[in-house]
C-alpha cells in the first residue's frame, strides 16, 4: 500500500521560514497549495491529486522545536523522496531548493548505489530534513 501522506512539524519558531521553502522547493515539482493556516499548517498537493505533504507547528509541547532552538537537539530527522518526471526536473528543483535556503545533500547525479537507474539530489531544508527528488524507472525485477 502506497504511503497517503508525510506530516513535518516545524515548532512555532520556524513555521514561517519551513513554509517559504517548500512553497518555493516543490513547485518545480508541480505542487500547489491545498490548505494554508497562517503559522500553523500547511499542506501541498501534487496538481490534479490529493495532497500528500503537510507542514504543522505540532502540538503543545512542540511550541519550542527544536529545545532551545538547535536543530542538533532534535531526536532524528525526517526523509522525504518526491517523484520527478525526468532529470531535467530534478536539476531545477535542486537548483530552486538552494535558492530557497536548502543546503545541498547530494548533487543531482546517477545513484547507481541504490538502483539503475537512479536520478537524484538531496537537499537538506531548514531544520536539517533530508529532501530528495527523484526520476527512478525500474528496469529490474525486486
């Protein structure tokens, strides 16, 4: 069964600068916005489909995300791997996501390490989230 959606929670701290960056990151990626409630949720769909990406504040006791505002003190990170419909959109959504304030994780490259062929780049967001966009068609059997 495929994975409905992904839900980041940002904390209050960095709602606004998360929201920027994705807005900005996944439009080369074809997504628009389904749901956006000032400084507390957003979510993105893929155009024509559900919405499948959300971003959140969290709930009380995230109101301070990380503690004391470092990222390192946060327990684990997320990653999250979008599809892309060729190379090309791969390349553009890693140079928009740069221009947006990611840091690069990975340039847009053959991952033959994972699977042929395997297009893809990284990019980790604001608070360290480990992003990717992907073109990956299967010519092997799993």
């Amino acid at each position: 069964m495929p994975v409905s959606h992904v839900s980041i929670a940002t904390g209050a701290a960095q709602f606004t600068r998360m929201r920027s960056f994705y807005l900005a990151s996944l439009a080369p990626l074809g997504y628009v916005t389904y749901f956006d409630q000032v400084n507390f949720m957003l979510g993105l769909q893929p155009v024509g489909k559900f919405p499948d990406f959300w971003l959140h504040v969290g709930n009380g006791e995230q109101t301070v995300f990380p503690r004391g505002g470092e990222v390192e003190a946060r327990p684990g990170r997320t990653h999250v791997a979008f599809d892309a419909e060729s190379p090309d959109v791969v390349d553009k959504w890693y140079a928009v996501a740069i221009k947006a304030g990611g840091t690069c994780n990975g340039k847009p490259g053959f991952r033959t390490e994972f699977s042929d062929p395997y297009y893809a780049a990284f990019v980790l967001d604001p608070l360290g989230n480990n992003i990717e966009a992907v073109h990956y068609k299967s010519t092997k059997p799993w």
